[in-house]
C-alpha cells in the first residue's frame, strides 16, 4: 500500500487554521465534521440532507492511514486535494 503524504510545508497558514476551526480540540476531524465540512462546501445536487453518514465514513475509512477513526492533520489536507479532483456529487452515492 503507497501512503502519500503532505509536507507541512506545502500547506497555507490559512489551511492549517481552517482545519483548527473544523477539528475541533482533539485536532482530528470525525466522520461528523467531515460530513459538515462537505455539506458545507460542496452541495451535493437535488439532496437537502447533504452526504450520507455511509458516504462520509467511507471517504474517512479511505484516507485514515493511521486507523484511528478520524482525519489527523495530514490524512485531511490529501482527502481535500482528492476532492477537489473529483467531482463528488456525480461519482459518489449519495445513498
């Protein structure tokens, strides 16, 4: 399994306080805020309930290197330059 990572360095002052703001306390994003965040963010079509849990635990399964249940840092920083390659509303299902 190839686990990439991001340089610390490679990321804004602006990134790493908005990650602050979403992670909370613990500095870790569960599938909860996660899901706030991709509401929040990109709105998926004709669905006014946002993203499902299952959706949303999914992309955090993908991307949870370290198998802790929530996005450290880093783990966020490559699902959010994921996402914004993918057009999530049309690939992933919203059910």
């Amino acid at each position: 399994m190839t686990v990439f990572k991001v340089d610390d360095t490679q990321l804004t002052d602006a990134q790493k306080e908005y990650f602050k703001q979403i992670a909370g306390e613990d500095m870790e994003i569960s599938w909860e805020e996660l899901k706030d965040v991709l509401d929040m963010v990109i709105k998926p079509e004709g669905n006014n309930q946002g993203y499902s849990r299952e959706v949303c635990r999914s992309l955090l399964a993908l991307m949870d290197v370290d198998h802790s249940g929530k996005l450290s840092y880093q783990e966020f920083n490559v699902l959010w330059t994921d996402v914004g390659r993918w057009n999530v509303s049309k690939h992933i299902p919203l059910h």
